[in-house]
C-alpha cells in the first residue's frame, strides 16, 4: 500500500473515532477503545469505503479486528483495483 494510501486509512480512522491530528492508529483494535465498538465499526467500514471508493465484503468487514488488517484488507481491494 503507498504511502498516501496509508495516511488515507489513517485518516479514516481518526475521523471516525474523533482522534487527534497526530493520534498513533498502528495499535487500535476493535474494541480496545470505547468508540471502536458495533456501530463505530460500521462507521469505519463506511469511511473506507468511501475514503477508497470500494465496497467491502462480509467477510472483509467481519475480519476487520485492528489497523494492520485494515490496512492488509484495504491493500487487497486496490490490488484488485489494478487487475486487468
């Protein structure tokens, strides 16, 4: 994933979970903190998709568990992009 691709993502995650500029998301987990919950995950599957203009499958969206997953999710589904 680009480097742009990555600030994209972490981007979509601070503003979904009302995170400072700066915040560190490498290490966020779902439910390791208190807006990471059912609804905020659905707020941040919504954000990604529209942040990379991709609509993620059940399984990405169940499989969605930290920031590194994300990122490995969301680098599939640009790979596939790129796909002739």
């Amino acid at each position: 994933m680009s480097p742009d691709h990555l600030r994209t993502l972490a981007q979509a995650f601070r503003d979904t979970f009302d995170l400072a500029a700066d915040a560190a998301v490498e290490g966020l987990a779902y439910q390791g903190i208190a807006a990471w919950d059912s609804v905020g995950h659905m707020r941040l599957v919504a954000a990604i998709e529209t942040a990379f203009d991709l609509m993620l499958d059940t399984d990405d969206v169940i499989g969605m568990s930290d920031f590194a997953k994300a990122v490995e999710i969301v680098g599939r589904h640009l790979d596939e992009g790129l796909s002739p």
